[in-house]
C-alpha cells in the first residue's frame, strides 16, 4: 500500500531540494535521480524554467510524498516505483528529483517537481482532480507491482485493500456486527433482548437517539444505522416482530454485457428467494446479449471467438508499445529542447565570461547562468549532438508527436474497452457451456 500526499513550496525551494537529498536518508544518495535537470543543480535549473513561467501564482514547485506500508517493498522498487509515478504526473515536461528515504521504519519516497513546465512554461494546475489522479495512479502502480492499495471510502480519507476486502466478506468491524444481528434476529423476541445478547457476547452498547455498539478491541462506536437501512432501531423490531425481512438488492441494469451471475454459489441467492428469481432473469437477458454481440461480430465457432480475443489483445499491446514509444520520445525531445533553449540564452553570458580579464570576479556575478550553461553543454554532448538542433523544426515535429500520441491514446483506451467486453463475453460462454452440460452429468449419475 502506498499512501500519496502533495504540497506547494512557495519558498526555500533550495531547502527542500537539500533535505530530500540527505545522504543520510538515501543511502549516501544511491537513491537519488533526477529528469530534465541534474539534481546537484536542480534550484538553479527550476529557477531558469521559472523566471519564463507565462502564468501567474507563487508556486515555485510542487512536493509529493509517496509512503509504503513497512516491510512490503524494498528500496530498489519503492524508487523505480516512485520514477514511474513522477513520469507520470509529469508526463515528461517538468523537471523533477526523486529520492527515496529508509531511515525511518516506513520507505518513502519524497518528489520534488517544478510548478512550470519547460515545453510551453506553463504552470501545473495542482487541485482535488490531480490528486485523485495521483492517487489513482499510484494505486495503479502498487497493483502491477504486488502490493496492496488505498481504496478509498465516499466521504473518508480511504481503506486498505486489506481491509476493503475484510469488509467484503464481512470480517471488518461492521461486517462482524452485521453477522452478530443477523444471527440473533431469529433467536430474540425483542429489540432490548437483542441488545443484550449482544452485551453478552462482548458487545459494549451506548444508548441514545442512535443506538451505537462496540467490540472488544474496537477503538470507535459503531451506530446501528450505518449498518444500512435493514439496521436502524425500527427496522431491526420490524425484523425481529416478522414484520420485514432483509432486503436483497439487485443491481442496477447495465447497458453493455455483464457476468452472469453463479446462482448455485451465491450467498445473496441462498438467503433470499426474490433475489434468486431476479438473478435468473437477469442472466436469461444477459445470455440472449451475449449472443446478440456474438451473432453482430459474426462469430459462429468457439474457435472464433478464442481466435478474435487473441487479435484484439495483440492490437492492444501493439498500440500500448506504440504508445510507450511515442512517449518516451516525447520526453527526451522536451528535455533535449529545454537544453538547447538554455544553451541558446546563456551563451551571451558564456562569451561574456570567456572574454573577461577577471573570470573569478565575472563567474561569482553570472555563477547561476554559468552553471545552466555548463550543464546544457554537458548534456547536448552526452545526447551525441555535435551541431546545434534547429528549435523551430524540434518544436513542430513535438507537436506532431503530440498529436499522434492523442490518436494512440483514443485508440487505446478503445480496444482496452474491447478487451474487457471479449473477457466477460467468453466467460458468459463457458457459463452457458458448463451448465449446459451439468443435466447431462446428473443423469449419468443417476444412471450409474
């Protein structure tokens, strides 16, 4: 679990750069990276980017912290996961410096990017719809890699997976309590009686408008009529006097096709007799859908079906390498037109210095511009240029890539959709078959 939390630096921007640095915390800086700058000099780099900012605001770069749950990952991952969260959010237009930090009992990682981007210097919108693209996407990445997730809660700071899953099947603190009242409804004669059984099995009840019980080793309350509306004070009488039964809900309709539903290992359909007659409904529509899709893209034959998903899933990942490589050539032509836009300004100031009768005095007047020179020379020569790129042609062949990598994108997000709708349909086909064929099993048996 990787739990995300972003914040504006506003100043001492150099601070907050050297104590994310600390060799101390980052294995003597083994652990420390950077993009579209050079960490050592990443204040002055962020400075330079800044003083062409097109929009207004007094942020100078924006801080994210990215927490793991401890002893769940190691350093060498918690940082490579920490890059791909940082070209995420930045999407190879800021400059950034990642470290991650071990000394304390939890592996985070600290990520410091500038407010302006180097491609068309505007400023990164951070608001509640960037966080939760953060999070989602640091969720995303904690999912490929194995560990467990922040799923959060309408209205709360969130769950663990761990717990998201207890709640599911009913291990978590409301899941526990729900079970203990549905098991006592049947035994009780009265509400009053149900709460003390509920004192007898450990329960501590507060009474008052709202009715609130808590377990042993609980920390917090918990009222009855969060529980849901089968678990209000009047529902659970209504409950216990026969008057109302637990209501099963059914899930909304859906336009496309969905899984059927495994009636015979449903615990909704085993407890309630309206839910099982909706279910059966229910797949009897999505089995005539799952048919019509079939019969729309003329698919007679198993055969065809297996045959198609294989097409579609190769297309999708022919489409996502497409992608990552547009991307990635994106990325390093912003940081190589950063570099040569730098060189270009500062190369006044460079002549200027190569000129100078005192070169001491002039460097520690011009030392910033100096140093963006230096290191937009020493990455041009470590990128193999030799002769300096035309900026007007780099930006428009951007541009073009720009619009090729949306193309890619609508196309991705098309057979991604198509993957997931071939997935369910094949399952709903196996369905199908295997019941099929399950009369025929029991009058074997029977025979036998």
């Amino acid at each position: 679990m990787a739990v995300t939390k972003i914040k504006p630096i506003k100043s001492t921007l150099s601070k907050a750069l050297d104590y994310i640095q600390n060799p101390d915390k980052t294995d003597g800086k083994m652990l420390v990276s950077s993009f579209g700058c050079s960490y050592e000099t990443a204040d002055i780099e962020f400075g330079f980017t800044l003083a062409q900012a097109i929009d207004k605001g007094n942020n100078l770069a924006h801080h994210l912290i990215q927490s793991f749950e401890p002893g769940e990952v190691d350093y060498e991952k918690a940082h490579e996961i920490g890059k791909q969260l940082a070209d995420a959010v930045t999407k190879g237009q800021h400059e950034y410096v990642l470290t991650t930090h071990i000394d304390k009992g939890h592996i985070h990682n600290h990520i410091i990017f500038c407010a302006v981007n180097f491609v068309d210097y505007h400023k990164y919108n951070s608001n509640k719809c960037s966080y939760y693209g953060i999070r989602n996407m640091s969720d995303k990445l904690c999912r490929e890699n194995g560990l467990s997730v922040v799923v959060p809660g309408k209205g709360s700071k969130g769950k663990s997976y761990a717990e998201y899953q207890a709640e599911k099947v009913g291990t978590s603190w409301k899941g526990k309590l729900k079970i203990a009242v549905d098991t006592l409804i049947p035994q009780v004669a009265s509400f009053e009686e149900l709460l003390q059984r509920l004192q007898a099995a450990g329960y501590e009840i507060k009474p008052g408008k709202y009715i609130s019980c808590r377990a042993p080793g609980q920390e917090r309350f918990t009222r009855l009529k969060t529980l849901g509306t089968d678990y209000t004070e009047e529902a659970i009488r209504e409950r216990i006097e026969g008057k109302r039964t637990k209501a099963a809900k059914a899930p909304k309709e859906q336009r496309g096709v969905s899984l059927l539903i495994d009636i015979e290992n449903s615990i909704k359909a085993q407890e309630s007799r309206g839910y099982e007659q909706w279910a059966k409904i229910h797949n009897l529509k999505l089995a005539a859908k799952t048919m019509n899709f079939l019969t729309e893209h003329k698919i007679e034959q198993y055969a065809d079906l297996v045959s198609r998903i294989e097409e579609v899933n190769a297309e999708n990942e022919k489409t996502a390498d497409a992608l990552k490589s547009v991307e990635k050539r994106l990325a390093d032509m912003a940081v190589l037109m950063k570099h040569v836009t730098t060189y270009q300004k500062t190369k006044p100031v460079y002549e200027a210095y190569r000129r100078a009768k005192d070169k001491d005095a002039y460097r520690a007047k011009q030392e910033s511009s100096l140093i963006l020179h230096e290191a937009a020379v020493k990455t041009l020569k470590a990128a193999g240029v030799t002769k300096l790129p035309n900026l007007a042609a780099m930006q428009e062949e951007y541009g073009k890539l720009q619009a090729q990598k949306e193309a890619l994108y609508a196309d991705y997000g098309k057979l991604k959709k198509q993957v997931k709708e071939y997935d369910v349909i094949k399952q709903n086909i196996d369905n199908i078959l295997r019941q099929g064929k399950e009369p025929e099993r029991k009058k074997g048996k029977e025979r036998e």
